[in-house]
C-alpha cells in the first residue's frame, strides 16, 4: 500500500461536483492525480476539468503507463480514475490506497444496472474480482453522505 494515497475513486466522470464540493474537502487531499489514457493525451478537457480545481490543489494528468515510472505519488493523494481496468492498473504500478471507492459507472450499451448510477460489464466484473483477489474491497459511496457499501456484495 502507498500510504500517500488515501483514496482512490474510480467514476466515470472522473471530477465533478461531487469530488470538488463532498470528497476533496472531506479527504482534505492536496494532490489530485488523473490516471487515464485518454485525458493523459487530451489537453482540451485538461484545461476544462483545471478550471474545476482550487488553486491551493495540485492537479496532475498521466497514464496508466505513466503510473508505474511515477512510482510514489505526492502525500495526500487522490487518485481519480474512470474505469476498475485503471483502478487495477494503478494497483499494479504500486498506487494502491488505504480505500478504493466506486462513485459512478453510468448506463451504456452493454452495461447492467447494479444501483442507481453503478452500472458494469463483464470486463468491469473482471477486474473488480482482480482488485478484491489482491487483498482491497472496495465500496460504492457516490458521496461521503451515503453509507459505504462493500462492492463485493453488490457484484
């Protein structure tokens, strides 16, 4: 485990006001760090998802590649990804955190619906079952407001 990341939330949004407003202020992270290939390579929605972020926050992009050359991330990290493949890619580089929590996979074609904005595929389930094999269950707890509920119950 790297203890200098506390948190991982894989959702699909990746920042959004639910990150800004609820789990930043609750985690008092400094450091967000956006693990995805697509972003990595996107200065356009870099910009964007910038302008979400406070100043007094450091926001660092890279890809699932870029993870294991980074190694050790910054102390209070917050590690944001889109998909449980990056959460499990992460997990391999060495980023595995004290929590790993799901916060939104939302509807599109060949997903099931499993609770309200949590919905998977079988490659999702895949590399869900990989993380809860390593040893880390995660939890879905789209806010700090609701109650963590262990994934493994709801797959």
């Amino acid at each position: 485990m790297n203890p200098n990341v506390h948190f991982l939330r894989i959702d699909d949004r990746l920042i959004h006001g639910q990150v800004i407003v609820g789990w930043l202020p609750n985690l008092g992270s400094t450091h967000i760090m956006i693990v995805n290939d697509r972003i990595a390579v996107d200065g356009m929605r870099q910009e964007m998802m910038s302008l979400s972020v406070p100043q007094t926050v450091r926001l660092q992009f890279c890809s699932t590649q870029d993870t294991a050359a980074i190694g050790a991330a910054a102390p209070k990290t917050l590690v944001l990804v889109a998909s449980p493949r990056d959460a499990w890619l992460c997990l391999q580089a060495g980023l595995a955190p004290a929590i790993i929590n799901v916060g939104g996979l939302h509807a599109r074609a060949g997903k099931t619906e499993l609770r309200e904005a949590l919905h998977v595929d079988e490659n999702d389930r895949a590399h869900f079952e990989l993380i809860m094999k390593s040893g880390l269950m995660p939890v879905f707890q789209p806010t700090p407001q609701n109650e963590p509920l262990p994934l493994g119950e709801i797959l």
